[in-house]
C-alpha cells in the first residue's frame, strides 16, 4: 500500500486503534501517524511489551479488524 492510501485511510484505522491501545496519548498517535513500526516502538513504550509481543498484538489485532495491513 503506498503512502496515499496509507494516509487516506489513517484517520479509519487510528480510530479503530484507540479502543484497543487506550494508553496512547494523542502526541503517541500524532508521532506514528500511519507508520506501523512507530506504533510497535510505542506499544513497547506504553505496554511494556517486548518486539515480538508488539508484533504479535499488532498481527492479532490486524486480523480481528481486516485491516490487510493499511499501516506501513
């Protein structure tokens, strides 16, 4: 998905987001702004999680909602 569709569908998928990591800030949103590695690095940050939980919470939750990735 290029950075078009990426930034096009943001606003979606952020909110969507947001109900399932409450414990980013709006400055943690505003950082990762559609950059999937961003969002791990905060996930680690807030959550504690090692990489390998990040990305598994991330694939876990990319799943549930049929996102096909819309986060780079």
């Amino acid at each position: 998905m290029n950075s078009d569709q990426i930034e096009g569908t943001w606003k979606q998928v952020k909110g969507k987001m947001r109900e399932k990591w409450g414990k980013l800030t709006d400055n943690d949103w505003e950082q990762v702004a559609g950059k999937k590695d961003q969002l791990l690095g905060k996930l680690q940050e807030r959550y504690g999680y090692t990489r390998a939980q990040a990305e598994r919470d991330y694939a876990d939750w990319d799943r549930a909602n049929n996102t096909a990735s819309k986060v780079a």
